[in-house]
C-alpha cells in the first residue's frame, strides 16, 4: 500500500502503470477502465463506475486503498482535479449540443454525436500527449532511412494518410499493407537504420503485436500510437503516444489518429530539413 497517495493525475497514471503487472485480475480490470475512461471516474457514483467496470462496488474502495487513498470517493478527487483543470466549459457545452440534437432529431442529431466524438478525442490528445512525447517520437522518424508504417483493421486508414503525407513531405516510407497475405514477407525487408510506425487500439490484432514485436527484437527502433499504457506494444515501443478515440454508438472517431500522425509527419520533415 502507497503511504501517500498521489494527488496529480499524471503522477496516478504512472502509479497504474509501474504496479499494473503485479495487481489481481480485478483491480487490473479497473485500473485499465480508470485510465480509458478518466472522466467516467470523475463523475460517476461508486455504483454507476463500478457497473461501467463490471466490478462490484467494494472492487472499486479495495482499488483505492491499495494505492493508499482512503476510500473511491478520496481517489476520485484526482479524477475530478483533472477534469476541472481542463476546458472548465467543456462538459456544458457538449451537454449543450446533445440538448439540442436530441430536441431537433433527425441527422442533424446524428452528426452532432459525431462531432462531439471528435472534439472529445482531440481534447483528450492535449492531455495525453505533450512536447516529449512528440519530440522523442518524431527524432525516431527524422533519422530513419525507410520508415515502415503498420496498422490494420480501423487502424489502416490512420497508416494509409500518413504514408501519402510523408511521401508528400519527402519522406520514404513503406506500407505494410499485408496485400496478399504477404505481411510477415514484407516486415522481413525492414533492417537496421530503419524505423517502425506501428497504430493498433483495443482489442490489438494480434498479427500488428505480432509483427512488431519481430521487428523490435531486431534492434529496429519502434514508434507506436495506441489507445492505452495497457497496450501490448508500449512495452516494444521506444517512444509511444496515447491516442484514446471517443465513440458515438461504438463508432469510434479518428479524429485524434489524424491530428497525432500528421503532427509526427510533419515535424520529422522539420527535423530532416525539409
């Protein structure tokens, strides 16, 4: 048990990932509900949280207190500091909009679900990801001779633009594309000097983990945009972004993806003098 619980969100971020391994399944379940879902955290009751985790309700007090908080509602402060240190109208004004697309009906309602989900992943992005997260990730781009992108499934189209956005940068850049079935055959090409740019988000293909994993063992550097501190290929990554999309009945934006790749993209080429 912690003597002294932390009171800033990322420190309790960093505290959920280095005891992650060694926490029982359950508590494992919430501490990755608590960091997909931070703003769930701030304002739910102990038992709309603990239904959103599929936990009991004591789960969530027997967290707390494992990481020294005297109880959920002593944790949840971290929670709500964070959510009110951001955007403090944020929250009212997509309350706002739902107000309104749910009065009107019709598609208007549908878009406008479609752009709270975006505007709630970009949000999140500045949370997530910062100067040294960027700098490291983009030197890694910046000094590969061929710079290898990999992401299938929802994660392909993400790949798929920054491979046209690189190309327009001056960039090479090579496409796992896995046409033909032929992915292990084109991941064999990558070699020393190169880099890896790896997108996956839960519930991780396993053949993305896979190949990523083979082509780190080799020495060769990785950059991954995943979705969690959880995420298989954090622990293969040499720099890493959190990308979490937020979802409108469980379509999920891309909104973030794109903002994170095209920033990566473009400060390489800044770095290599293009």
């Amino acid at each position: 048990m912690t003597s002294e619980p932390v009171r800033e969100f990322k420190a309790l971020r960093e505290e959920l990932a280095r005891r992650h391994a060694g926490l029982p399944r359950r508590l494992k379940q919430v501490a990755r509900f608590a960091l997909d879902h931070p703003d769930e955290m701030a304002l739910g009751t102990v038992a709309e949280v603990a239904r959103s985790a599929e936990v009991q309700p004591s789960t969530l007090v027997r967290f707390a207190q494992s990481f020294g908080y005297g109880g959920f509602s002593d944790m949840q402060q971290v929670f709500r500091t964070r959510l009110r240190d951001r955007w403090p109208d944020y929250r009212e004004r997509l309350e706002t909009l739902r107000a309104t697309a749910t009065a009107t009906g019709g598609p208007a309602m549908l878009l406008d679900g479609f752009v709270d989900a975006s505007i709630a992943s970009l949000s999140r992005l500045r949370e997530t990801v910062g100067e040294e997260e960027l700098e490291a990730a983009a030197n890694i781009l910046a000094q590969s001779e061929t710079l290898y992108l990999l992401g299938q499934r929802r994660a392909f189209a993400v790949v798929s633009y920054l491979a046209y956005a690189l190309g327009k940068l001056g960039i090479r850049a090579v496409l796992l594309d896995n046409a033909g079935g032929m992915l292990a055959e084109q991941a064999a090409l990558v070699q020393a000097g190169d880099a890896l740019l790896v997108v996956s988000f839960t519930p991780y293909t396993p053949s993305t983990v896979d190949v990523a994993g083979a082509i780190s063992h080799r020495g060769v550097p990785v950059v991954a945009i995943t979705d969690s501190t959880f995420s298989p290929l954090v622990p293969l990554a040499k720099a890493w972004l959190e990308v979490a999309e937020a979802d409108n009945g469980a379509f999920r934006s891309l909104a973030a993806s794109f903002a994170a790749v095209l920033t990566l993209a473009v400060l390489a080429a800044e770095k290599r003098g293009g």
